[in-house]
C-alpha cells in the first residue's frame, strides 16, 4: 500500500486516465475501465490502493451528485409526451425482471434476501450509458429514443424508492418491529416531501435568481445543496442518495437547471471515479472466479432477457417489432444504479462480498456487450427481423398513418422537416406542389400534422417503413438529411421497393456529393452552399434596386 496519499490519488487518475483512452478506443463505457482500475490497484493484483477515508469520501460525494443530477433533470414532459408506453414497459420491465432473477437467483441456491437483492439490481439500466450513446447516434429525438429515456426515467424514480424501503427494512431488522419502523419512514418521508415542496414554492426560486448573477456561487450553491440534502436524508432515517436525490427535484422545477446540471456532469463523474474504483479495489479476483457462472448466466437474461420483456409488452401495446427491438436494447445492461445498490446491501448486512462481486462481474459482462449491441442496432436488426415477427400485431396502431391533408396526391416525399427541410417543405407547398413530409422525431411530425400538413413519424433507415408509403404515385423523394450512411440506407431502401421516380439527396460535404452522383442521384443539395447562394442572390437582387448609388 502506498503511504503517500498525494502520490496515490495521483496514481489512480493517471492510471484511470490511461485505461479510460483505451476504453474509449475500444468504444467501452469508462464505467467499465475504472472498475478495472479498481481491481489493478486493489489487493487482488498489484495491492497500491485499500480502503482510505479520503477515497470514501470522495466516493459517497460522487454518488450524492449522482443522485443529485438525476432529480434535477427528471423531466416528467418526457414521461407524457411518449403516452403510457414509458410508464407501462418501464414498470413492466421491473416487476417481470425482478420475478424471472428472482426465481433464477433462488435454482442457483441463493438465500430468498441474497437472490431478491441481484433480481432487483438486474432491473436498473444506465440512463448515462443510454443517452450517451443515442445521442452520438443522433437518436436521442427519435421515437424508440424518447421512449427509452422515458422507461429509464422511471427505472430512476423505481431506485429511489427501493433505497427508501431497503433502509426502512434495514432498519426495522435492527429493532425488530417492522410495522412501526415502516410507519416512522413514512411520516418522516412525508414531512421531507411537504419540506421540499415549501422549499421549492417559496424559497429557492428568488434565492436562486439572486445567486444567479454570479455563476460560480450558482454553481457552489448547488453542490452546498446537494451534499446538505444528502446529509439530511441520512440524517432523517433515509439513505444519502435519497436525501440528495430529493435536493436535486427541489431545484428542478427552475429555470437554472439545465445551467447546474451542465456545469456540474463532470465533477459528478470526476468524483463517481472514485466510487467505481473503490468497489473494483474490494473485489477479489478469486470471488469472482467462483463466480463466473452464475454471472454468465445472469448476463444472458439480461442481454437477451430484458429486451425481449421490453419487446412483448411494446408489441402488446401496438409498437412495431423495429421500434420495440431498439427500445428494448437500452435495458440490455445493469447500471452504476445496481452497483450503488449492492454497495447499500453490503453495508446494511443484507449481502455478503461475493455477492457484490456477482453483481458487479454481471455489470462488466452487460455493460461491455451491450455497447457494441446500442452501436449495430440496425444491422443486428436487419439480421434478426425475420425472427421478430411475434413481437408485432397485425396491426400496428401505435405506429399507424398519422398524416393528415391529401396523401394520396402528395406528388413529393420529403424526409427530414430540421431547418433546411422545414424551409424547403414550405417553399415547395408555396409554389403548388403536395407535400407528404417524414421526420424521426415524433413530435415534429405531430406539430406539422396540426398544422394542416401531411407529416407522418417515420425512419428514413427502415425499410418496412418505406413499404408503406405511396411510393407509386409520388414524383420526387427528396432527403434532407444530411447523414450519409442514412441516406445511403434510404436510396437502398427505394430501390429494393422499385421506386422509379427522381431522388435528391442532401449532403454536407463535397465527397459525399461526387460518391451521390456517381450513383446516379438526379439532384444533390448542398445546404449550406445552396443558402448561401440564395442570400447572395437575395442581396444582389436588393442591391440592384433603384435608390441604391454604388456597390
């Protein structure tokens, strides 16, 4: 062990800094690689790093920040723009997951409490994982994006609360009365919530308003907020992600939220560090050895299990098979969530160290598989469709035609309605011609559809989606998406359905327009190039009017 703790904190970020370029070479979470870290530095390997108040410490901010950040962007708008469905398949999802691990962890011969505690911790799914992914996707605003973020919000608020029932079970154990314990929580519970809403009604709006116009005491405010709610929820019976997770929902009703929860992402994560690397260091190599077969086991019920939860109760609910099956890989992998879980099992005395261990490995294996499974989507899609047919009514009314206007007579098809689309939809419509637009992001699609035109939710890389469109009648198929492999998806898409009409494809950069037209493309737009132009001409125009004497 290294008795110089500057030199070991120094170690462990130079280290976890390394392991982290190759993860993300390797295109892993860094979840993965500071657990990693954890273990090469703990006593099971190379034994510089064993429990220190100091990496605690730091550990236990990080996961108060943690909790802290997820209340203040719980965004319910997003929960009830995507209907039901959320709440219905994040629900679901739990309660089937936590049943089927139940029941698996009990044929392994886990205790009833041991076996209850992993089911439970299968069900959480990392919503930074998640997002983070859809959104190098650029997927985050499509339909089976909104409605991942939105059962994985709910698997938030499920957290919270079973950490609240956890510790007033913990609790209640000790002094063996349960029933009344159970109802001192709540009381307390309920006195925090009133606290809160007090709070959020009266006091912090004009507090923050004024700590406002100075960012760093904003800023030293939030984290003061954090790490008091988080003592207070200890303090109160409660557990400290609880007490921080409730800090954070005080100030989420603000208009400075999204300014704290921006500035704050790194630190959060600077400090989780030190949480992951902690729980790596108190792994043992030979725990998790015995362990590797119980956690493979695990794993497939969660790689493979959990999607196809997700899928049937999607499938039930009307959603196609493709908008089920990319929803349902955000639940393919357990979260930090499960960790801190198993972390407040071991301290409550609930769980031995292995089965931290179990829970963790499991965490490694679905984390890391289940990456490489969000990123090839589509072509693990494409394989596995002719298989998913099961998970699909007939009909699939949750997906049906949302267009309104006169499709039948649409005479082009315009994929894309961002900025550039938006303003080529209209400019068309002005000049006479009849316009069915598609868009990923349902609720562009809504908006335009309220608005007198025909616009229907649709991905432009889907091509059951592309069969049902009229693509018979339609003239021109115009993309203004700018994204080469998606368009290339979308010219591959018409012609496998013969689509003879014109094409014209958008693109942002000059490679892509050579590679366009070599393929035969009628018209490529640039829209950049292309608006330029038109303000060029618009000035030129202007400047040619009479009253205007030099140039």
């Amino acid at each position: 062990m290294l008795e110089n703790i500057f030199l070991q904190f120094g170690l462990i970020i130079g280290l976890a800094a390394v392991v982290g370029a190759l993860a993300q070479f390797l295109r892993q979470p860094l979840i993965v690689a500071f657990i990693a870290v954890g273990i090469l530095l703990g006593p099971s390997a190379l034994g510089w790093v064993t429990h220190s108040n100091e990496i605690e410490l730091f550990a236990r901010l990080g996961i108060a920040l943690l909790l802290f950040v997820v209340g203040l962007k719980l965004d319910l708008h997003i929960i009830r723009s995507v209907g039901p469905v959320a709440l219905i398949s994040g629900l679901g999802q739990v309660i089937f997951t936590s049943v089927i691990g139940y029941l698996i962890g009990l044929a392994l011969g886990m205790a009833h409490i041991t076996a209850l505690y992993v089911a439970v911790a299968l069900t959480f799914s990392s919503t930074i994982i998640i997002v983070k992914l859809l959104s190098d996707k650029r997927e985050l605003d499509s339909l089976h994006g909104r409605i991942a973020v939105g059962f994985l919000i709910v698997q938030d608020i499920v957290v919270v609360l079973v950490m609240i029932a956890l510790t007033a079970f913990g609790q209640a154990s000790a002094d063996l009365n349960m029933a009344q314990e159970a109802l001192f929580i709540l009381l307390k519970g309920a006195l925090m919530l009133v606290t809160v809403a007090v709070l959020m009604r009266y006091i912090l709006p004009p507090l923050l308003h004024r700590l406002a116009h100075s960012a760093e005491l904003l800023m030293l405010f939030a984290i003061a907020w954090a790490v008091l709610g988080a003592a207070a929820g200890d303090a109160l019976g409660f557990s400290k992600e609880v007490g921080a997770f409730l800090a954070g929902i005080s100030i989420a009703s603000t208009p400075y939220r999204e300014l704290v929860a921006a500035r704050l992402v790194s630190l959060r994560d600077f400090l989780l560090l030190f949480f992951f690397i902690e729980l790596g260091a108190s792994l043992e190599l030979g725990t998790l050895g015995a362990q590797l077969g119980a956690a493979g086991l695990f794993s497939v019920f969660v790689l493979i299990g959990n999607p196809l939860i997700v899928m049937a109760i999607m499938g039930y609910m009307g959603y196609r098979k493709r908008t089920g099956f990319l929803a349902g890989l955000a639940v393919a992998q357990i979260s930090e969530f499960s960790l801190i879980l198993a972390a407040l099992g071991l301290s409550l005395g609930h769980l031995g160290p292995e089965t931290v261990g179990l829970i963790t490995l499991v965490g490694l294996i679905t984390i890391s598989l289940s990456t490489y499974m969000i990123l090839y989507s589509h072509p693990l899609y494409d394989r596995l469709a002719p298989y998913l047919g099961i998970f699909e009514r007939k009909i699939t009314h949750r997906e049906s035609d949302q267009a309104t206007g006169d499709v039948e007579d649409a005479s082009i098809l315009l994929f894309g309605l961002g900025r550039f689309g938006a303003a080529v939809a209209a400019n068309l419509r002005s000049h006479g011609y009849r316009i069915l637009a598609v868009d990923f992001d349902p609720e562009v699609a809504r908006l335009h559809t309220r608005e007198g035109y025909a616009a229907r939710y649709g991905d432009a890389e889907d091509p059951e989606f592309l069969a049902t469109l009229p693509l018979d009648r339609v003239r021109w198929v115009i993309s203004t998406i700018r994204d080469r492999s998606i368009n290339r998806m979308l010219l591959s898409g018409l012609r496998q359905q013969g689509y003879n009409g014109r094409i014209a494809l958008s693109s942002a950069h000059r490679h892509d327009a050579q590679l366009y037209a070599q393929e035969g493309i009628d018209l490529v737009l640039v829209p950049y190039a292309d608006a330029a132009k038109e303000a060029a001409e618009r000035i030129l125009s202007a400047d040619a009017m009479p009253g205007n004497q030099s140039r």
